[in-house]
C-alpha cells in the first residue's frame, strides 16, 4: 500500500508538472496557480484511500470510519464555506478568463488595472492607486468590463446649434461632418455617421456616433481632440455656431421700482 501511494503521488506530480510546463509554453500562465492546488487535492485523497485501505485490512471497520470522515467533511465544508466559494470563483475566472493581469476593467464600481488573480482574490489597482482586493467568489458574480478587450472605442456626442441656424447652414455643417468622418484616418467610416434628430428646448440637436480605430485611450482622447476641433471649424465655415442655454435673470430692485 505504501509503494503503490508513492507510486501514485510522484505521477500525480509528474503529470501536473508536464501540464504546468505545456500552459506555461501555451502563454495561459495565469491558470498555472489553479495547479498546485488540485495536484495537492488529488493526492491527499489517493493518501485517504490507501490509509482506509490499509486500516480496513488491519481489521478496523472501514463503514464506520467512513461514516465519521462523512460528517466530519460536511462539518469542514460548513466552516470553509467561504473558501471553498473563493476557491470555485477562481476557478470560474481562470476558465472563463474574463480578465488577465495588467488588463485594464470595471469591476462592479472599481475601475483600474487587474495586478493579481489568486485562489482567494483578485486584486485591482484603481486610477487613484489604491489597491482594491475583491474577494474571488464576490468577483465571479459580478457584471465585468474588460475594456483592454476593446477592439475600438466608442465616440459618440450631441452637437447643439442655435434654433436661428438655417437648413442651409444645418445642411453644410451635416455634409462637412459626413466628409470629415470618411476622410479622417482614425474612424471607422463604415458605422460612422451624424443625424439631424431632435428640436432641442433652445437648440438644434445632432447625434454625433463614430468608433476610433485604437485600443489604447490615451490615443483615442487625442483623437476626439481632433475630432471636436473639426467640428468647431466646420460650424464655423458654415456661418452658425453652438447653442447656449438661454437664462432669464430677475433682479428684486428692478421689480420694486417697477
């Protein structure tokens, strides 16, 4: 009994050590951690089986012991209820791989780069740069947004010009748009597009729905800076200009003079 455990043990290790070596070529380094863990798993129950075996042909009553190992697990599982939640949200992370390390998410209402994923928990260092750890179970039920994932980002406005442009005007500044969008090397001109849509309380308003060609959004705040100061000079060209909300001041003296 005691050579075949050992026998089992070291091929448990070997075979886990070869998976660990084909994951780590592979790039999935992350799901490496998951390994230690279930070979230590595997091989405490093959020890399990071998010592019940071996007591049970020393003439003790395997039934029995078995019984008590059963409620004593359920008395252990009731106690390590949280971990061994931890422990199947880390699984479920590391086969879904929703996020990877240095991946930058939203998590819920934290928002910052992932630096660790363990067992137990994620750890997140937020754009202020304090680090946030979000326990593993917590986080496997939680609504994820990997926006390094992104494969362009989202740019989309409302432009509001004043109620006395003209339709000329209105038109010059939609085709100037129109143009500017098929012929700027930083949007996707297929889905781009501006939409004359609503009579605002004190303007006319634009819908404005482009997607940057980048993944990384310090170049994409570039490029709606580029964006937004071609719109400026287009409504310029055209003759009108944004709306202001309008204001009505009353002041007390006058009124009482009144």
């Amino acid at each position: 009994v005691i050579a075949l455990t050992w026998v089992l043990t070291g091929m448990v290790g070997l075979a886990f050590g070869r998976l660990g070596d084909r994951m780590k070529d592979s790039g999935s380094d992350q799901a490496i951690v998951m390994l230690r863990p279930a070979a230590t798993l595997i091989k405490v129950i093959i020890i399990l089986i071998a010592a019940i075996s071996w007591l049970g042909n020393l003439g003790f009553n395997v039934s029995a012991m078995l019984a008590g190992l059963g409620v004593g697990g359920i008395a252990i599982g009731l106690a390590a209820q949280k971990s061994i939640e931890n422990l199947i949200g880390g699984i479920t992370l590391y086969t879904a791989h929703p996020v990877g390390i240095g991946d930058f998410c939203r998590v819920g209402s934290t928002v910052g780069v992932v630096e660790e994923i363990g067992l137990r928990s994620t750890m997140i260092r937020t754009l202020d740069r304090s680090l946030v750890t979000i326990p593993t179970a917590v986080m496997a039920n939680m609504d994820i947004q990997n926006m390094t994932k992104r494969d362009k980002i989202l740019y989309s406005r409302t432009v509001r010009l004043r109620n006395d442009t003209t339709q000329d005007q209105l038109r010059t500044v939609l085709d100037g748009v129109r143009n500017m969008f098929e012929s700027h090397p930083d949007v996707d001109p297929e889905p781009a597009r501006i939409r004359f849509t609503e009579y605002g309380e004190h303007s006319l308003d634009l819908e404005v729905f482009a997607y940057i060609k980048t993944k990384d959004f310090n170049e994409y705040l570039g490029s709606i800076e580029d964006l937004n100061l071609r719109i400026l000079d287009i409504i310029a060209a055209a003759g009108t200009e944004l709306a202001l909300p309008a204001r009505s001041v009353r002041l007390e003296g006058e009124v009482a003079a009144a």
